[in-house]
C-alpha cells in the first residue's frame, strides 16, 4: 500500500508522574518501530494533561524537547478520562489520518498498536 499514513497515539494523563518515563520509552518504541518498518510515515505521542497536580506536564514537555515524536496538549483544569480523551482525538482529527489511545499506565498491550496499523494498512 503506498499511501501515506499519520498516526497519533492519545494518552489522557491525569496525575501520571510515575509511569510517564516508562510509557514513553514504550510508545517511543512502537512508533520507531513503525517508522523503520515503513508502516508509518510520521507518528507522534499525544500526551493529554487532564489538569493533573503533580509534575506530570513538566515531564511532558520535557520529554518533547527530547524525544521527537512526543508532543502535548495541557487542559485548564481536570475533566475527567473521557474529555480529556476527546480532547486528543480532536487534535488527532486535525493532525493525522489515525488514531489510537492507551492508558499511561500502560495497562493495554502497546504491541497491539502495530497490529492495528497492519490491519489499518491492510496487513501489510
């Protein structure tokens, strides 16, 4: 398939200061994987604050000044999972041609994410 394919991977956070380091090793990995496997060809980890009270927004940003396909989104004050959700898939809407979410926590595969742009790309 040689269309071009955008992802985004939405993470809402809410207080996730512990685990941050840990998912974006992990979700820096699939999309390099992704990337060199020409099953993408741009990909990017959307954090989405939800208003969180500990570092979580300090580490988001910091990890986007060093990690290239991370990037932020920082809600005025908390409103719960699912708006914070829907506020990373409307900026995915603008900025990609699919989308994904996982926990921070990570309590969902992240493997899956490639088996769902090979059914995307057609199992290629």
């Amino acid at each position: 398939m040689s269309e071009t394919m955008k992802l985004v991977i939405v993470v809402p956070c809410y207080n996730e200061e512990e685990v941050l380091a840990e998912t974006t090793r992990q979700l820096s990995s699939v999309v390099d994987e992704l990337l060199s496997d020409g099953k993408i060809d741009e990909g990017k980890i959307l954090y989405v604050d939800d208003g969180s009270r500990d570092r979580t927004w300090e580490l988001i940003r910091g990890f986007s000044e060093t990690h290239p396909s991370v990037t932020g989104l920082k809600l005025a004050h908390n409103v719960g999972h699912q708006q914070a959700l829907w506020a990373g898939l409307e900026w995915a809407a603008s900025h990609a041609d699919a989308a994904v979410s996982i926990d921070a926590d990570l309590q969902d595969d992240v493997r899956s994410i490639v088996g769902m742009v090979d059914a995307w790309r057609g199992g290629a």
